[in-house]
C-alpha cells in the first residue's frame, strides 16, 4: 500500500516537473488619466505571493512563472486597489492601467473642469455649470446667446433656434450628451426639445471640424454633456425655483445624485414651467404662452478603465404662437404688416389656444466604454421619439384636431475607438449606423406638408492628431456618408406639372388619382467631409488655430418635399425635389491670448457654400383658413464672411470687463444680392464683479446694442385687395431699426452650513423698457418684442 501511495504522488507530480517555470511576466502600470507612467506601484501575484515595485518609468519584471492563469492585485499611493487577471505563457508583456490622484480627478469632476476635445484645430466656446443655472428658467437658445458668434431665429420668444456664423436649422447639429438630437429640426419654429436644466456643460464648435459627430454640421456643432459623477459615496442635488414678471410665469428644476465608491451611480431630475401671455413695454402678445415639463433617469457604473450608463428623459411642451400672426384677407395683411400695433390684443390670460404647437420627445440611451491595451473603445445605441402637433384655428368639429401630426422616430447606434498610436499621434476612428421613420397621419383633414418616409444613414469617420514637437499640433481627418431616402409623397397634380416633374420624374409616381398623384421618390446621397487643421502654441497664454473644413448637407424633408400650409408658421411653404446636397468649404483661424491680464480671442472665418438652400417670401395666397404668405425654396451659391472678438479684462481687484463683437455678412453670389435672415452687427459690453468674501455675491451690469441690417434682399412683392381694388405693396424686406437693451444681473448666498448652500438671485432684462423689433424674430412682422423683464430665482445646493 506504501509503495502504492508513493508510486501516485510520483505519478502526479510528473506534470509539475515537466512544466516551464521560466517564464517571464513584463509590462508597465500607467495612469489612465493622462497616460503618465506610475513609479512605485506594488505588483501582487496572488498564490505565489510575489511582491515587486514599478521603476521610475513605471515597468516591472517577474521572473521564473510557471504558465498559467494568475491574479495580479495592484496598489499605488492615492489610487484604489484593483485586481487583475493575466495568462502568462512564456514571455508575456502585459500593461495595467490606474488611476491616479483618484481624489484629485474627483474634485476636478465636481467641478465640471474636464473637457474632451472634440477638435484640436478649432478653439471650443464653453459654458459653464454656473452660466447654465443662471438661464434654468430659459432655453437652450437663450443660453447660446451669451456666446460670441452665435445668436437665434425666434418664433416670439418661446421658440428659440440657434444660430451659429449666420447659418441655422440642418446646418447646426445639436448632440445632447452623445445622442444626436433628431426632432425635426428642419422647421423655422422648431426649437430644441432639450431642456437645460439637464446639462452639467455645453460646448460650441463653429464649423464642422468634428467630423465623430457628423460630417453635415455646415453651421457648428452644440454639445450638450451631463454633469460628472464623482467616485465616491455621496447623495447630492440642487434645486432652481424661479419667478419671473414677464409672463407671470414660474420654472421649478431639481436633481438628486447618489454616487457609490465602487462606480455605481444614479441621477433623477425633473422640470416644469408655466408662463401666460408675455408682453411688449405697451401690450399684451395674446396666445404666447407655454407649459412644460420635463424628466430623465440616469443609472450607471463607472469602474475608470470600464463602464456603462443608461439615461431615459421625456421632453414635453405646449406653446401659443401669437394670434395676430394668423390673418383673414390680403388687406388684412398688408395693414398688420404696416402697423405698429397687432390686431389682436387681448386680456392677459395662462390658457393656449389655437394656433399652437404641442411636442413630446422620448430619449432613450445606452453608452459603454471599454479601455484596452490598444485604445478605448465606445459604444452607444440611442432611440428618439418626437410626436409633433401644430394647431390651427379651426371650426365645428376639427376645433380640437391637429392640422399637423407628426411622429419621427430614429434609432442610432455608434461604434467608436479612441487610439493613441504613440506619444505623438492619436486616432479617432468610428461608424455610425441610423434608421429613421417619419409618420404624418392623414386624419387631420389638411394636406400633409411632410411626407411619409424612411431614411437610412451610414457613415465612417478617421480622425488623426499629431504632435510634431511642443508647440505645434497638427489635425486631418475624413468622413464618408451614406444617406438613402424611400419616400410616400402626395402630390396636387396642377403643382406637379408647374414644377415639370411630370417630364423630370415620371418614373416615380405610383399612382394617378385625378387631382393628386400618389408617387415614391427613392433618394441616394453619397456625401464626403474633411477637416485639416493646425494649432500652434507660442507661450503658455498665447496660441493660433487654424482649420479648413469641408462639409456636405443633404437636402432635408422639408427643403425637398414641402407643399402647403405650415399651420405654425403662419406660412405655405414649397420645396423642390430636384435640390442637390450643400458643400460647404469654411477656412477660420483664431488667435487667443489667456492670461491673468488681458484675455482675448479674434476669429474670423470664411464659408463658401454651393447649392446652397434658403426659403424666402415670394408672395401672398389666400385659403379657406385665411390669407398666407408664400416662402419659397431655391438653391444658390452663397458666401459668409464674418468675424467675431472675445475681450476680457480686470478693472480692479474683483471688478472685470467683458465685451463681446459679432459681424457676418451673407451673399447670393449667384444673384449678387444679400442673404436673408444674416444676423445684423451685434456689440456686447458688461461688467461683473465677483467677491467670493462676500457670500460668493456677484453683480453683472450688460449693455446690448444690436446694429440695423442695412443689407438684405429686396423680397417685396404686390398683392390685389378687393376691398379697394387696388394693388399694394407688402413690405417683408425691410429690416427693423437699431436698438439697445441694459440687463442686470445678481446673486449671493444667503445661507451655507454642512455643504448645503442657499443662493437668491435677481436679474432685469430690458432694464428701461425699450420697444424694439429684432429682425431674426419671425414675428416682427405683427408685434414688438418683449418688455421689462424682471426674474427672482432661489437656487439650493444639498
């Protein structure tokens, strides 16, 4: 039995004698932060206990491993332990990535101080945390405002759509915290259905030179990113109640964050407004007001070199479109247009009637990121759903019924790695894959203005960034697109063949059904984009860019297939289905100086566009639902050329100066006139003084001088008025007068103990009640703009 015993354990341990112990486990550990190596990190092996330290450049070596599977526990000063699993086969390289000063970066994260760039060769206009609490009760418009180089097409002044570098709409691509925003942004009315109140920091970039998020952003691109969760356990949020006098009107937003050490985290957010009637400084807009509420859930695990987050939010809102934009007959029109005063006016009042406009949008999302030896790898799938209803006025039984319903929905999912090829380069590769189906319901009796279709979008981007030595940063990169459109369109058969589609298109229609003709384009656009770019550092304060961007745009819904009454805009619209898809070629160049002196930055770009899209007034149609302009459609050649100046300085010791200039100029080359709708001159000057000793209190002082547009089309045009039998002239070209606008603005905390801080905040816009009309406000034409404006908002920080 001995001798049996013995015979086994020899039997047994022949495998053991047999194997290779000599086998060799190397590599570095690294900061995953900034990729700095980590000296005098202690390496672990679980089992066999051996314990080794990282060099000064961040490398170990164990010698003489059996091959196998082994745990490695890894320690560092001021990181958290992790435990990793490695095979080890002969000699085996294997990096291990922390971080470090986890303390530190959770700090940093608090404070919403990290920025990824999204282009090196192109300066980013940043807004802060702090400037987005002070606009909770306003929009996303209203908070771009504030930036040099951007302002907005309003609709009244509930409806704001951004404008960057004169261009709007498509041309501006909104990404709100890695989801690209589709809500029908082709409408002049249609504002962003995002609300604010949900965004840690937004970052604006003048021109299509970030090619991983589109390749058609002609105008710029808007990013919207969620505040940063710190890795620790914490349970924190904030809530903004204000009341403004204008309106009479209310906002209420507030958070709750909880946070765990291990990487779990969890947000819940909400928001309401409530506004009646605004008012001009010497009437009442009657219809204009707006109610809204918003939420979103966000869960997610953070565990640095991995994680994952899913976000749900829902965006609702109701807004009244001025009632004296909608008319009755030609004579009607020509006088609101020639009068100082709208033809309806009515007692204040919160309800909205028709017409109006109701939109609910759904975001769902998923993000994953993963860190490999190679790169990091992302990962994302959102879905959208935007239900949009636009109400006229209407009798008997539609009185209720939409005359425009609406229901786009997209699903994205996005594929990208984040590489650094050496110290020097770094890659930015990706694909990206979209289905979207657009469902206008024909119950509501009106012919539809968008049609019925199916778009499928696919598109491949490479992004390099090379450091040719400490002061010079070079930027390339290229983006290929693939749109296909399969489109059900109703067509009056009198507009088809006025437009010769007849001769151009008759293999696309499906059926002939008298006065209407039933047809299914299927569109194909292959577009290409670029970006080339430099970014050179002379000091630590002062720098260059330079950037040239190629961007191609296809033709929108809208643009192609509009025939007939937008009920919201006040306006009949017509498109063209023979438009070609828009290159842009934008050459900017800044130069910025930051110091603790004197900051500034100058930039002035060039936008040469071919084919490009605009819609402008060609004349006045009378319906049953009364008497419209007609706006248009048509394709051209264009050319921007504008610059904008940033200036920042300190007067004293807490007192500082800003100013801020913005000019464009846009040109039909191919007509040799203006565009419509350039934003005219705009001169910002302000003061602000900040006492951080003086319970954080802060006073602002800003003076706002919008310039005449003294160029623009000559879009007049004649109408036959019965009632006098007579033509007249209907005046929609020219532009408003100069005006100039004081805003004050203050804040001071009130009550802080435990981390918990109180702040009141009281601010006035149009401080002396100045009557004015702003040319980018589609509603110029019937009514001012608004008065004095008074808010009072308590913000609580627990």
């Amino acid at each position: 039995m001995r001798s049996f015993a013995w015979g086994l354990l020899l039997f047994l341990s022949i495998p053991s004698i047999s194997q290779n112990c000599n086998s060799v486990l190397s590599g570095s550990v690294i900061d995953l932060h900034d990729g700095e190596p980590l000296s005098g990190a202690t390496l672990i092996l679980i089992g066999p206990e051996i314990s080794v330290l990282t060099d000064f450049g961040g490398n170990y070596n164990i010698n003489g491993l059996c091959d196998g599977t082994y745990s490695v526990q890894i320690s560092h000063p001021e990181c958290d332990t992790k435990t990793f699993t490695v095979n080890v086969k002969g000699s085996t390289t294997k990096n291990f990535w922390l971080e470090h000063h986890l303390e530190e970066l959770n700090q940093i994260i608090i404070e919403g101080k990290i920025f990824e760039n999204k282009s090196e060769s192109q300066v980013q206009n940043n807004i802060s945390n702090e400037t987005i609490e002070r606009f909770s009760g306003a929009s996303l418009g209203d908070a771009l405002n504030s930036l040099s180089g951007v302002s907005s097409l309003n609709t009244g002044n509930t409806v704001v759509k951004p404008i960057i570098n004169g261009l709007h709409s498509s041309r501006v691509v909104i990404i709100n915290d890695g989801a690209r925003m589709e809500d029908q942004e082709w409408g002049a009315e249609h504002a962003p259905n995002i609300d604010i109140n949900t965004a840690g920091s937004i970052t604006v970039i003048k021109g299509a030179s970030a090619l991983q998020y589109s390749g058609d952003a002609v105008g710029g691109v808007i990013i919207t990113e969620a505040a940063k969760i710190p890795l620790m356990d914490s349970l924190y949020g904030k809530t903004i109640v204000g009341f403004a006098s204008n309106g009479r009107g209310s906002t209420v937003s507030s958070h709750l964050t909880k946070s765990f050490k291990n990487g779990w985290y969890g947000t819940i957010q909400g928001s309401v407004k409530r506004f009646g009637d605004f008012e001009t400084p010497d009437y009442v807009l009657s219809n204009t007001g707006v109610s809204e509420k918003n939420a979103s859930l966000r869960l997610g695990l953070n565990r640095i070199n991995y994680g994952v987050e899913a976000t749900y939010s829902i965006f609702k809102n109701e807004i009244g479109i001025l009632r004296a934009s909608h008319l009755g007959g030609a004579q009607d029109q020509v006088n609101a247009i020639n009068s100082d005063r709208p033809f309806v006016i009515d007692d204040f009042t919160y309800k909205i009637d028709a017409p109006k406009q109701e939109v609910t949008h759904h975001l769902a999302k998923v993000k994953s990121f993963m860190d490999f030896d190679f790169g990091k790898l992302h990962l994302n799938y959102d879905f959208q759903k935007n239900q949009r209803f636009e109400f006229d006025i209407r009798r008997g039984d539609d009185a209720d019924k939409p005359s425009v319903d609406l229901q786009l929905t997209t699903h994205t999912l996005a594929l990208g790695l984040d590489t650094r090829l050496s110290e020097n380069l770094d890659l930015k590769t990706g694909i990206i894959a979209r289905y979207q189906n657009n469902f206008a319901d024909p119950s509501t009796g009106v012919r539809r203005l968008i049609p019925d279709f199916k778009r499928y979008d696919l598109g491949v981007y490479v992004v390099a960034d090379y450091k040719l030595n400490e002061n010079l940063l070079v930027e390339a990169g290229a983006r290929f697109d693939y749109v296909f459109m399969d489109v059900l369109k109703f067509y009056r058969k009198s507009f088809w063949e006025s437009r010769g589609y007849n001769l151009l298109f008759p293999e696309i229609v499906v059926e002939d059904l008298g006065d209407q003709i039933l047809t299914n384009p299927e569109l194909t656009y292959e577009n290409g984009s670029a970006t080339a770019g430099l970014v050179y550092e002379f000091s630590n304060e002062n720098k260059f860019y330079l950037n040239y961007s190629l961007a191609t745009r296809s033709p929108n819904p809208s643009e192609l297939f509009s025939e007939g009454l937008h009920h919201s805009a006040s306006r009949i619209e017509l498109g063209d289905l023979r438009f070609m898809p828009e290159v842009s070629n934008k050459l900017s160049a800044t130069f910025q100086r930051e110091s603790g002196k004197i900051s500034f930055a100058i930039n002035p770009y060039l936008n040469s566009i071919s084919n490009f899209i605009l819609i402008e007034p060609t004349g006045i149609q009378q319906t049953i639902r009364g008497n419209f302009q007609v706006w248009e459609y048509r394709q051209t050649q264009a050319q921007l050329l504008g610059v904008d100046l940033d200036l920042n300085f300190p007067l004293l010791k807490n007192l500082q100066m800003n100013n801020q200039f913005s000019l464009v100029k846009g040109y039909d080359t191919d007509l040799e006139r203006p565009l419509i709708n350039i934003p005219p001159a705009s001169l910002e000057n302000g003061l602000v003084y900040e006492n951080k000793f003086l319970k954080n209190l802060r006073l602002s002082l800003q003076s706002q001088y919008n310039f005449k547009q003294n160029e623009f089309p000559n879009n007049n045009f004649e109408v036959f008025v019965p009632e006098t039998e007579s033509f007249e002239t209907v005046d929609v070209s020219s532009t408003p007068p100069a005006y100039h606008l004081m805003n004050f603005s203050s804040e001071v905390d009130i009550y802080s103990v435990s981390g918990s801080v109180i702040n009141l905040g009281l601010s006035v816009s149009n401080l002396f009640d100045v009557s004015y009309r702003n040319y980018l406000n589609r509603l110029r034409y019937y009514a001012d703009d608004l008065g004095r404006n008074i808010t009072l908002s308590v913000k609580i920080n627990y």
